[in-house]
C-alpha cells in the first residue's frame, strides 16, 4: 500500500465500547500504516477532539488546540449512550471538526441506517468485521478531504493576491473552510461493501 | 519429532475447529493480523472476547429473569452479542444468536431459553477448544504462529 509522502502517518481516532473490537481496529489501522488513537465512547472522542459535549454546536476550538490533528474517525454505530450517529451529528455540527472525514462501522446490514449516516455527512460506511481491505478505502478520504481544504486556502489566497499554496504540502485540519457540511451520498464510491458473506436474520 | 507434532497437532486441532463450523474464516483475518510485533494477537483478542461474551451473557440471562417477555430489550442485548462472535469468527455461537433473535421475534419465551442454554453450551464448548488450541500453539513454539508473507 502507497504511504502518501508526508512526515508524520495519518492520525485515526477509532470509537468503539467493545474491547476486543478495539483491539481489532487498532490492529488493522496500524497493520494499515496509520497512528492510532482508540476511545470507548462518543463523548471521550468528543473530549479528545477537543469539543465538549454541551455546547458543542456554539463553541468552535480551534484546530490548533487540538494536541495532535485527527485525520480521520472511525466509530461504532451502536454504543450506549452517545451512538456513532449521534457523534457525526455533533462533528459535522462543529466548524472545527466538519471537515474530519468520519466512517461508521455496524455489524447490521440495515440500508435505512446506512443511508441515514450518509446522508448526515460520513463518509464510508463498514459492515463488521471490518477487514485489511477496507483500510485501504480510508486515505482517498483524508486526502479528499485534504485537497479540498488547499483549494479553499487557494481559494482565499488568490481572492487577496498573493502565492497560491502547493498542494502537497501537509498542514494541520484548519476551521476557516467553507465547504458545505453534507456530502451527498453520490460522493461515495462504494455504499455497501462488496463480500460473499451470507446474510442472516 | 516432538516439535513438528505439536505442529501437525496445531494444525488438526484448528482444521478440526473449522470442519466442525465453530469458526469461519474470520478467525484467519486476526490470525492474519499477528506477527513479529504482535506475536500474542489472537491469543489476547479471543481472550477479550470470551472476557465481554461471558458478561454480554450474564446480562442476558439477568434480563430473562428479571424483564420476562421483554423481548426487545433480549434482542438488544443479543444482537450486542452476536456482533462480538462475528468479529471473532465464532460461527456456530453467531448462528445460534440469529437462532435467538428469530424467536425472539416469534415472541416465544420458552423458545428463548432453551436457545439460550444452547448458546451457553457453545460458549463453553468454544472456549474449550480454543484454549486447547493455543496451549498446543503455545507448545509448538514460534514458528507455528510466524509471520505469513505480507502479499499486497
């Protein structure tokens, strides 16, 4: 697998309240190349990415408060309490972190809930077990994400005249981006992954 | 001689596992996942996850008793479960937590218990061939579980 030409691995947060699907997903991101950070629950994920949980909506932190830049979260959709929903909801609420591509895992097959997350701003949805293959689906989202981010900076740089920036150069999630909060559920590529896994119930 | 039959042992008791439908293919993937620097993985994994099943049971078997035909919240808790097993690739236990959650849906409460007594039977059955297997891995020594060739 390709490592993108940049310094530092890129940083996924994984939020699951099972332990040994932790232990998994944290196994596969690193197997993967990546940094990884795992929390059990919605708002300890919340606490990390530096947001709180009451007034996320109103309060925007800066990106450079966070102590390392997330470049992706990874959350369960079932947990108890705060669900993997109910913390996209909150990340794509705040302008800090909108920009964070977020991928829901579930171990159910249910189109309905597939399409609700969608719709709400994921970017990828994994039926569990999550395999190695799906890791590689992750990084043309960090740097979709990424290239996205550079465009809107040169954006607002040629807007004031002066150099516009190269694009491969590696700068930490900024809160100045416009960019609409939804992506369309045509966006992805790949809804449900294909697998010849039998279906039950 | 020893050492290559603990090997062929190794390798009889896990063929044997899948043969019998305990495991699928699942089990591979976090097998696949240990090597040099992770040498213990699926050791520690199915440790963990015999640490959250045996609890994901005990609450089921509380709500049984405690919230007779309260199906939904024994669907709930099931599915938590069945979840688990599939990350693991314990086939026979997530195909008797379907089992479960089909007659839960039936609303049939004695149908639940007895799937449920199941469900414990295989539990146990499991952690006592997996605990065996890895004894005998443990035996066998490094090069039974040694890295496989990493092919992208």
């Amino acid at each position: 697998m390709a490592v993108v030409a940049s310094e530092t691995p890129f940083h996924v947060l994984a939020v699951d309240d099972s332990l040994p699907d932790r232990k998994l997903i944290e196994r596969l991101l690193k197997t993967s190349s990546f940094q990884v950070t795992t929390v059990d629950s919605g708002s300890k994920a919340l606490q990390f990415l530096g947001i709180h949980d009451d007034d996320a909506s109103t309060v925007s932190v800066h990106a450079h408060q966070l102590d390392v830049a997330v470049n992706l979260i990874i959350t369960d959709y079932c947990m108890p309490g705060m669900t993997g929903y109910d913390l996209l909801k909150k990340i794509k609420e705040s302008s800090s972190l909108r920009d964070i591509p977020v991928v829901i895992m579930s171990s159910e097959n249910i189109p309905s809930r597939i399409n609700r997350c969608l719709e709400e701003g994921a970017d990828e949805f994994f039926l569990k077990p999550v395999q190695l293959s799906d890791m590689s689906k992750l990084k043309p989202h960090i740097l979709k994400s990424r290239c996205r981010e550079h465009y809107e900076q040169e954006q607002q740089h040629q807007q004031s005249d002066s150099n516009s920036n190269d694009c491969s150069s590696p700068t930490n999630m900024s809160s100045s981006s416009d960019s609409s909060r939804k992506r369309k559920a045509e966006d992805n590529e790949e809804i449900l992954p294909q697998k010849n896994r039998p279906r039950h119930s | 001689m020893e050492y290559s039959n603990l090997q062929r042992q190794a390798a009889s008791l896990k063929k044997s596992l899948f043969d019998q439908g305990y495991l699928d293919e699942q089990f591979c993937q976090i097998e696949y996942l240990q090597d040099e620097a992770s040498p213990n993985f699926t050791e520690e994994v199915v440790s963990l996850f015999f640490e959250n099943s045996t609890r994901l049971m005990t609450n089921i078997e509380q709500a049984m008793e405690k919230n007779p035909r309260d199906f939904s919240r024994w669907d709930v808790n099931m599915q938590q479960l069945k979840g688990s097993c599939s990350s693991i690739g314990a086939s026979r236990m997530k195909n008797e937590c379907t089992s479960f959650r089909n007659i839960c849906g039936d609303e049939n409460a004695e149908g639940c218990m007895r799937s449920f007594q199941n469900l414990k039977r295989e539990h146990g059955v499991l952690r006592q061939k997996l605990e065996s297997y890895f004894q005998v891995l443990r035996q066998a020594g490094p090069a039974v579980t040694a890295a496989r060739p990493r092919g992208m």
